[in-house]
C-alpha cells in the first residue's frame, strides 16, 4: 500500500465517522420532538461544535493529499467528491441543531395530532433511511444503492409539499394557533434539507465510482 493509498483509506475512514455522527444528530432530533427532551436537544448543539472541528480536520486532510500526492483520476475524484460530501454532511448536521433550537425555544410539547398531520414520523423515517443508502453506498462503493437514494427524496418533496398546503389551508381558516404548526413546518422544511443533502452525496459517490456528473439531472 503506497503512502497515498494510506491516506485514502483514512479520509474514507473519518467520512463514515462523520456521517455516523450526522445520523445520530438527526435521531436525536427527531427524539427531541416526540419526547419534547429539552436535555437531548442541548446535547445535540453540544455535538455540532465537534461536528464542525471534525468537518475542518477532513478539509484540511483532502488539501493535504493534494499538495503531497497529486492524486489522478480515481483517486482524484474520491477526494474531490469526498470535499462535496464533507460539505453536505456539516449541512445536515447545521440542520440538525436549527430543529434542536426549535425544541428548545417552544414553550410546549409538539400535539401529536399535529405530528400526525404533518407525517412526522415518515419524514423522519425517509430522512434516515437516504443517509443510511448514501453510507452503505460510500462504504461498498455502490452505485445501485447511492441511485435508490434519489427516490426516497421524491417522497421527501410530497410530504414537505402536502405540509406547505396544509399550514395555508389552517391559516386561511383562522386556525387558533398557528404558531404551532409553522414550528413543525419548519421542521419539515429542515429535514427537507437534509434529503437534498444526502442526495447531493449519493451524487458525488456516482462522480466518484463512475465518474458521471448527476448534478442536473432530471
């Protein structure tokens, strides 16, 4: 194994740390609301000031491997793709913490009614599953896997779209208490994020594995 390869396998090693620590951070949200725990939402803004040291540590491990190595083709594109999913997952875990602060802001627990108006649980499900896809995809350099993450986001969109008309059509009937289903809507719109996230790494695995660019794709 040549001195790159070394550091090929590292980088690749501290990716998968990095998108364990993500997905942690969205199951702890998601936990957060349904059991309204304030402390497990202070814990995920605890775990965000590591998440970005760790994100600038695979920042400067990739620049590294540039100015030593000069790495081509393959090589060169797992270590560009592996900036853009650096990038993408510090995204996620950014949204992560905007869903803790709304916990931590309201002043009461999420209804469950609400919760299951808006198919929480499901958004959540869906969002969980895309990062999981993306991480067996990088981990077994899969491609079939990385492409299933694309139609898990269409169900993302339906659900963040169904949300949207639902909030309009209580506020237009002068629902009592609109703040409260704008809080979930924000979370909504936030796991939203993360889907387009997690599909922008299984994009860059695709660049990386069959060097195709899926950055417009239809």
């Amino acid at each position: 194994m040549t001195h790159l390869d070394t550091e090929l396998h590292y980088l690749k090693e501290d990716l998968i740390k990095m998108t364990r620590m993500v997905r942690s951070q969205i199951s702890k949200g998601k936990n957060s609301i349904f059991d309204f725990d304030k402390d497990l939402a202070k814990e995920i803004l605890f775990t965000e000031k590591r998440i970005n040291a760790f994100e600038l540590k695979i920042d400067r491990d990739c620049e590294k491997i540039f100015a030593l190595y000069n790495p081509l083709a393959a090589d060169l594109r797992f270590v560009l793709a592996a900036l853009k999913i650096n990038s993408n997952l510090e995204r996620i875990a950014d949204n992560a913490e905007s869903v803790a602060h709304y916990v931590m802001d309201v002043k009461t627990p999420f209804s469950v009614e609400v919760l299951e108006k808006y198919n929480l649980t499901k958004m959540y499900e869906v969002a969980l599953a895309m990062l999981d896809d993306s991480l067996d995809a990088l981990i077994n350099e899969d491609t079939e896997l990385a492409r299933k993450v694309f139609i898990k986001d269409d169900i993302l969109d339906e659900i963040n779209l169904a949300a949207i008309k639902t909030t309009l059509a209580l506020i237009e009937n002068n629902h009592p208490d609109p703040l409260h289903y704008l809080s979930v809507l924000s979370v909504i719109r936030k796991i939203e994020r993360m889907g387009d996230q997690s599909k922008n790494i299984a994009e860059e695995i695709i660049f990386y594995i069959e060097a195709k660019v899926l950055k417009h794709r239809t």
